[in-house]
C-alpha cells in the first residue's frame, strides 16, 4: 500500500509542471497578448462590446435610456398592472431610486468595464511593434473610449475613481472618489489626445470611431464646464459629415454609420452573433402580439415593455408643421389602447422576435451644429442662428427660419430645438442638469403627474407612489451602487441616498 502511494505521488509530482499548473489552451494569458497589431484589434473590438450593455440589451432591459431619457421630462412608462416584476425599472422615473438599483449599476459598472480595457490597451501598446499609423488609431479609439466613459460617469455619479492604469491586485481596485474638476481635465486630456491620433471618418472602417467624435466629446465637455471659446474650437474642427435628407433615414437600420453618423452603438440581428438589440419590443406598447405593429413577426408578446414612452410633454413640444414628430412616435389603438404613443425612431420590426437591428446613435452632426449654436450665442456671435437654422429649418424639418436674435430668446430656442432633434437619445437629462432647470422642471411634470396619472398612462384607478417626483438638488446625481461601497471601502455615497 505505501509502495502505491509512493507510485502515485511520484506520478503526480513529474506531471505538476506538465498539467496541473497549465493555464486551458482556450485562454491566451496576459503576458503572452497585447503584442502584435491583431492582438490590439481584437482589443479594441472588446473595447466597444460593453457598449451594447451600457445602451441596452436584452428584454426589459437597464440601457442608458432610462437615466438619459425617463428620468427627465421626455418620457415615462406604461404602468403594467399585470407585471410588477420590472418596477425596479420605474424608479429612475419617479426619483425614488436607491443604491441597489439594477439600472444604475450597469451605467456605473459597464462604464468602468470599458475603461479597464482601455487602460490595458494604453499601459502595452507604445511597446508594441507594427505599423505606427494603425498603432495610433488604436491608441486614439482607446482614450477615446475611456474619456467617454469618465464623462458619463462624471455626469450622473459626480466624483468617481480614476483609474488610468490596469490594476495588477485586488488592493489597487479600492481607489476613493477623485473630484469631478479633476476628472474633466483627464476627459480633456484623453479627448484631445484622441483626436490628434484617430484619422478622418473618410480614412476610418465604418463602426469605428474617427476624429470627429473626438471632437465632438470634446465640444460636449467643454459645452458642460462653459467653456464657450474652447467648445466653438473643438466643434468647428469637424468636417466630413452632413445632415441627411430625410429625417427618418437617419435611425433606419438599413442606413447604418451614414453620412450624419460621428458615433454609433452597433447592434446587429443575426440569430448566431448574439448582438442584436432589444428596443423595438421594450419600447412598443406591451401588447399580447407585437405582429399588430407592421414589421413585427407574431406569436409572441411583450409582457416587460411599455417602456420610453414619450410624454404628452414632448408630444405637444412639436410644432404642427415639424416632420420629425411622424419620424420619431407612432401611435397605436387597439388592444385597449387608444393612440398610445411610443418611441418610433427605434421601431424598426424584427425578423426573429425579440430581436432587433437597430444602432444607438450616440453623437450625429446634427447635434454637433446644435452645441455649435449654443457656444456660438453664448459668446453673443451673430453666426449661433445661422448654426441653429442649419438643424431647424432644414429642408426635412417642413419648418421655416427662426428670426429671433436675441441671446435669451436664442438660447431657449437651442434648448428646444435640442429636446425635439434629439428625443430618446439619452441627452435631455443631461441638458437640464446642465442648464440648471432639471428641478423645476421635473417638479412641475411630477405635480402634472400625481394630478392626472391617467394622462401619463396609468391604469384608472392606480396613482404614482406617494414619496415619487421628490425632486432635489440631491436628485441631480445617482446613487453609487451599494455593491462597490460593499466592495470599496474608500467610496462614500451621495448625499441623499
């Protein structure tokens, strides 16, 4: 018996460096990647995957939507007497979200996922060997990413960590809170970086970034710390782009990265990628057979939706003449409804239910003409109304000319003009922070609410939650997720929460 154990031991012992220690021939270790020009675009494409996550993927799902669009005056949801289970979905709406809340937590965390990647990127690359053209657009997309990311964060959580080296111990993850001021000048840094390095759209494959959405970034931080000058600067170093004739074209699936597209979030409906998007159903009416919506295959429903949807608010926002309305909400009767409105510029239908084919745009230069006018008037320049106009009344629109010149009246105007342009692409509550009007604002929408809920989709009968639309100063920023207190003992939460 100790002759077998010795036998088995000593077996045991010549393979240990042979098997046991042996990392899976499925997983290329750290060391070993980040060392030729396709190792770096693989990185890079894993770089943008989170993307899907932060904007939205899956059913009922936690996308960027519901911080950027339901938390503000834009849109709600549809009250679903008969499934509760995606409340949790609802309390962005009604400001009574807390620290464990699923939708806050996938901002916070696929934001830090992306720019984790983006400091392995940044911490290998220079030492790596291959043509110094490809080197610099990888390293472009990667500051790119990583300050686009800092600037969300910054945006709903207000100080955050900054981390800009990969962490190589559970210790170096446990970083305190750093103060906003200095996480904009690393957003600025990265921003200007990148657009030095990334070529023109011209010269870039379509999906990924060029320097125009650097510029772009850069222009929106700026537009944030009212910085006027620098803003004008940065946005009016963008070329190579061009408004599309037709309004609808431009969130059409078929016209993917068009010619207005700076940065878009790809999304793609083939059944093996596992990348499609989720919009359509989560923002149609939740109805028993989605197939009463053209383009929507049927037997099937969409039990977790009503989601996004827009608010008599912005509905009645449009001017009569204005186009865009028909291009971006579509009203359905039937199935009890009676022209329930929901957000059509992401409706596309679907050849296998639930999945969709439609992008996320996250920066298009009809925007950029828009945080042109604004930097433009608040500098008193004369140019700000020609920049507005270039968006309001062009041809697409139907709209003629706004005429007014005056810098208050204008920048009420760009302020609009943003909300109706821009409907459900995550910027109006950003805007109203930012303009220092989110809690009037949303108070008096909330009284609008609690007084009329059936106004605001609710069954008849059933009201908002007592403590909901307590809008406060505090309410300008989210919770921390509790779980990175848990795990992060050197973060504090924000006041309020």
């Amino acid at each position: 018996m100790k002759l077998k154990a010795l036998i088995l031991f000593a077996i045991l012992s010549s393979c240990k460096n042979d098997f046991l220690d042996k990392a899976p021939e499925t997983v290329v270790p750290a060391a070993e990647f980040y060392k030729t020009e396709s190792d770096f675009q693989q990185a890079i494409v894993g770089l943008y995957n989170p993307l899907r996550a932060l904007y939205g993927t899956g059913l009922a799902d936690v996308g960027a939507w519901a911080m950027g669009e339901m938390r503000s005056d834009n849109t709600t949801f549809s009250f679903n007497a008969a499934n509760r289970g995606y409340a949790d979905r609802e309390y962005v709406d009604l400001f009574t979200d807390d620290a464990n809340s699923g939708t806050t937590s996938n901002k916070y965390n696929s934001n830090y996922i992306i720019i984790g990647r983006a400091n392995q990127v940044l911490k290998t690359i220079d030492a790596a060997t291959f043509d110094e053209k490809q080197k610099n657009n990888f390293k472009g997309q990667a500051l790119f990413l990583r300050a686009f990311c800092y600037f969300d964060l910054v945006q709903y959580f207000g100080d955050v960590p900054l981390a800009l080296e990969p962490a190589t111990s559970f210790e170096q993850t446990a970083l305190p809170r750093t103060p906003r001021e200095d996480v904009y000048k690393q957003i600025i840094a990265d921003a200007t970086l990148a657009a030095s390095l990334l070529p023109a759209a011209s010269a870039q494959t379509k999906g990924y970034v060029a320097n125009g959405a650097a510029y772009a970034l850069l222009g929106n931080v700026h537009l944030v710390l009212k910085q006027w000058e620098n803003a004008e600067s940065a946005l009016t170093k963008i070329t190579g782009y061009s408004l599309l004739p037709d309004y609808a074209s431009v969130f059409d699936p078929n016209n993917k990265n068009n010619a207005e597209s700076l940065f878009e979030v790809q999304y793609l409906d083939e059944p093996t990628a596992a990348a499609a998007s989720n919009f359509g159903y989560n923002f149609l009416p939740i109805l028993a057979d989605p197939g009463v919506i053209s383009g929507f295959p049927s037997g099937n429903s969409n039990s977790y939706a009503g989601w996004n949807t827009p608010t008599p608010d912005l509905i009645n926002s449009y001017e009569a003449a204005d186009k865009r309305k028909a291009a971006s909400i579509g009203f359905y009767t039937g199935e009890g409804y009676v022209n329930r409105p929901y957000a059509k510029k992401f409706v596309h239908g679907a050849k296998i239910a639930p999945n969709t084919n439609d992008n996320w745009p996250v920066y298009r230069y009809a925007e950029v003409l828009l945080m042109l006018a604004e930097a433009q008037n608040e500098q008193a320049k004369p140019s700000a109304l020609t920049s507005l106009n270039a968006v309001h009344a062009h041809p697409r629109t139907g709209l003629s000319p706004i005429t007014t010149t005056a810098q208050t009246e204008l920048r009420e105007q760009i302020l609009k003009e943003r909300q109706i342009e821009l409907a459900f692409e995550n910027k109006r509550w950003p805007d109203l922070v930012r303009t220092g009007k989110a809690v009037a604002v949303m108070t008096a929408q909330g009284n609008k609410i609690k007084a009329n809920p059936q106004a605001y989709y609710y069954p008849a009968g059933i009201s908002p939650v007592a403590a909901s639309y307590n809008v406060s100063e505090t309410k300008l920023l989210f919770p921390i997720p509790q779980r990175e207190i848990r795990l992060n003992p050197l973060l504090k939460q924000n006041p309020g929460y």
